[in-house]
C-alpha cells in the first residue's frame, strides 16, 4: 500500500476477542482536551519521508501540488500518487487519534501481561540517577527561594552553579545531566521489546518516527511517568528555563506573539502541568528509522533520554529556534553536536530546531517526554505559534 500502517495488529482486528468500550477508565488524559488542539493539527506538519520534509495538507491534492511544485518536480505520478495517499491516511490518524488511542489503551490494560511490573509504578530511589534527585531538589530550592530581590540572580543560574557537577550546558539553551539508574534503562528497554513481541495493538508515535511505542497506551502514564514529569522533570524544566516564560507573569505582553530571534524564549516552562512520552528505536540494520531529519516538537519543554543499546552514531544536532525564519538561523553549518549517552537526558525547549544523525551500527532506544503547559496552550499554539482562537478544534476524543 501507498501509505504506511499501524504495525503490528490493527486495533480492530483485536476487536472481535474483546469489546474495550465496556471497560471502565476514570483516567484524565490531558492531552485530549478539546481547549487544547489548534487547527494547524489537522493542515500542517506532516513529514513524508520520500520528501525528508514537512509538509501542509488540507486534503486536496490541488492544493499541494501547488505549493510543493518543486519538491515533486521529477516525482513520477505514482510517486505522488503515494505521497498523497500517506497524507491522507495521516490527517485521518489525527482525526481519530484520541477516540483509538484510549480503545488500545483499555485493550491493553485488560490482557497484556508485564514482564517487569516494578516499572509502571515509579521508585525513585531505584529507577533514578541519585544526582538528578539531587537535581530536582536543587531546583525546587531554588524556585522556593527565588524572590524579586535576588532578580540579579536566576534559578538557572543558582542552579548551575550549585549542580555544576552534574549538569552540562552546551549549546545555549541545552541541558545534559544524568537521569535514569542503569537497571531501570535496561528493565524499560526489555518492557518495550516484550509488549512489542506481545501482539497487543500499538501505533507509531508520530510522523517522524514508525518504530517506537506510545507510553499512554501501555498503561505507563498514572504511576510512572506523570509522577516523574510533576515532581522532578517540572521543576528541572521551571529552574532551568522559567526566565524566558512570558506567560508566567499576569499580564502578557503583546510582544509575546511575535516571532523572536532567537531560541531564548520558553513559554510554559514554569506552568507544565502535562505530556506526550513515547519510545523510539533506532537500528542501523534497517534502511528506515537510522536517523531524525532538522525538525522541532510540539512541546514546550523537550525531554530526551538515552535508554541504551549498543551503538554508533546517532549524534544530537541543534541548530536555531522554529520560531525564526532566518536562513542563517538554520544552515548546518552552524548545528551544534551533542553526544547521547545511556541514561542521561537531554533538556532543551521543544521550539529549538534539532536533528539526529544517522545510528551507523547498533541500535538504540529513547525515552522522549514532550512536557506542555495548558496555560500556554490555551494561548498560543506551540506549532504553528498563532495566538490561539476560541473555538476548539472538534476531534473525536
């Protein structure tokens, strides 16, 4: 077919053995809020592989061939043929993506049986890096004491300064430190790779990424990962770039909704109160998923940490903010690399331009957590970066 699919077991072809609908969850998914979908869900951002970019589509092949007259110059008709059958299939994804994603999740609750239980109920004491407790508790002292009076002095800085010993700044903007204890790495690793030999319904974490897990349908959101972005990663992101959050201030300059010049504005980070975490592989032994084309995320803070594998390649790139349009915001040559290694995380805002090299041997897994804020959200959207209208985009949910 022309489009790529939902691997493993469609949803509905699970359905004849179970009816998930009778199956009660009470869980609030936030993400799925109707206030919080802009319009550009359902238009913009599609990435086509064959094309290494992304796209808009409103559903009319008209409409892009026009605008992508020159990306398609020398494409055969059944090549865009199958372009356009992807995208269809994509904005159809997105239409009914919430509706399905909480069928699976309910299907899953009820018959996959876990190989390592201990990993959908955080321990901290276990599963993280002593030194990123030790972080989160530096930052939430300093947030604590951060007063008008000590202005000359951000949380970054404080912070910084007291865990220079465990967090690393390069480039601007970019925040390495340690995250997850080797065995959780390793338990969340063979976790995935059993639900995924499991035959349970799963779908790809999004355009850019066929090979990985949504951590929501597999049950890992109430007692893993919500507490661990509420009570350590929230504050991290607040600490570290809470300086550049306009909306946390009662009144909102206008000048909020201007596209800046730089990646240096961050707003939401202090008000993060939900998020998107999905796994993603990459294995050099496959001609799909080696590498992750110049891109930002739908996120106010991004999250990245490296789980392990044995591997090559696979350097971070960051190069300018999505916000900025200029050329030279965004050339390769001005990309900044950052080594990933097993266990730790790297911490930058989601609007940062960034890019994967190709994994040269090996394979490798990554936790990515999109923290958001509702609060921003519900302001300006954190993709096509439009001040947010009334209406809520109506989705199945």
């Amino acid at each position: 077919g022309a489009a790529r699919r939902v691997r493993t077991f469609s949803f509905r072809a699970l359905s004849s053995v179970a009816s998930p609908s009778s199956l009660s969850d009470d869980y609030v998914w936030t993400e799925a809020d109707p206030s919080l979908q802009c319009a550009c869900r359902l238009t913009d951002n599609f990435f086509v592989r064959r094309l290494r970019m992304h796209v808009s589509f409103d559903g009319t092949r008209e409409a892009f061939e026009s605008a992508y007259a020159d990306a398609l110059e020398g494409l055969s008709e059944e090549d865009i043929a199958e372009i356009l059958a992807e995208l269809r299939v994509e904005r159809r994804r997105r239409e009914t993506h919430f509706a399905e994603a909480r069928e699976r999740r309910a299907f899953v609750k009820a018959r996959y049986r876990a190989l390592h239980p201990d990993v959908f109920t955080l321990n901290p004491e276990a599963h993280l890096d002593a030194r990123f407790r030790e972080l989160a508790s530096a930052c939430r002292r300093a947030l604590a004491e951060s007063s008008p009076k000590r202005e000359n002095e951000s949380t970054k800085t404080t912070v910084t300064n007291e865990r220079a010993d465990v967090i690393r700044q390069r480039p601007a903007g970019v925040f390495a430190f340690p995250v997850f204890s080797e065995l959780f790495c390793r338990k969340l690793r063979e976790e995935c790779a059993h639900f995924e030999r499991s035959g349970m319904p799963l779908t790809r974490p999004n355009t850019m990424n066929d090979n990985g897990l949504l951590l929501f349908e597999l049950g890992m959101y109430e007692k893993l990962l919500d507490p661990f972005v509420r009570d350590y990663v929230a504050p991290v992101a607040s600490a570290l770039f809470g300086d550049g959050d306009d909306f946390a201030t009662e009144t909102t300059s206008p000048t909020i909704f201007e596209k800046p010049k730089n990646a240096r504005r961050s707003p939401g980070a202090k008000s993060i109160d939900h998020h998107r975490s999905f796994l993603v592989r990459y294995d050099a032994a496959t001609d799909r998923e080696v590498d992750l084309a110049y891109h930002y995320d739908d996120a106010e803070i991004t999250l990245n940490v490296n789980l392990g594998g044995k591997f090559e390649g696979g350097e971070l790139l960051f190069g300018g903010s999505g916000e900025d349009a200029r050329f030279e915001s965004h050339v390769s040559s001005s990309r900044t690399p950052v080594t990933h290694h097993e266990g730790v995380g790297i911490m930058h805002r989601g609007a940062h331009c960034h890019e994967a090299t190709p994994t040269e041997s090996g394979k490798r897994v990554n936790l990515i957590v999109w923290c958001r804020s509702s609060d921003a959200r519900r302001r300006r959207c954190a993709m096509c970066f439009r001040v947010r209208e009334s209406e809520p985009l109506k989705l199945a949910t």
